[in-house]
C-alpha cells in the first residue's frame, strides 16, 4: 500500500519553509527562497518542488509569486526579511 501524498505544506516544510502570517508567505531564510501563499495554492506538488530544487545563487532573494512583484515590493520584502 502506497503512502498519502504530501500536502505542500509539509513538503515546504520539510524543505525548511516556515510559514509567516505578516507577509503570507513561505519563506526559507537559509536558500533566500519565499513562495506567496496564493502561488503555492495555484500550483501542483511537483512544480513546488522544482521551484525549492532550483539553484540560488548570490545574496539575492529569490521570490515565487503569481505575477512578478515591482522592484519596489521586492525591496520591502527584502528589507523585512533580512
């Protein structure tokens, strides 16, 4: 009998996502990789996981939105989240 797929939740979570209120977003401050709720909502597991598999590279945060946030959203978020 196979095992329950996982939710998205665990699988970001297992990813070393943590979930913020104030912002709705998942955000991994280790990777500097954050997903908006309703990004992570509108796609499937497999695409969630391709997306936390992609190489980062540099400072720069990597953001996962629906549609690409302005530079100045950018800024703000990467100003609150360090």
């Amino acid at each position: 009998m196979s095992k329950p797929a996982k939710s998205k939740t665990e699988i970001l979570r297992e990813a070393g996502f943590a979930y913020t209120i104030d912002l709705q977003m998942y955000i991994n401050l280790k990777t500097k990789k954050a997903f908006s709720a309703a990004f992570v909502q509108d796609h499937s597991q497999n695409q969630i996981r391709k997306c936390i598999q992609e190489h980062s590279s540099g400072p720069e945060w990597r953001f996962y939105f629906n549609a690409e946030p302005s530079e100045a959203v950018k800024h703000e978020l990467e100003l609150a989240l360090g």
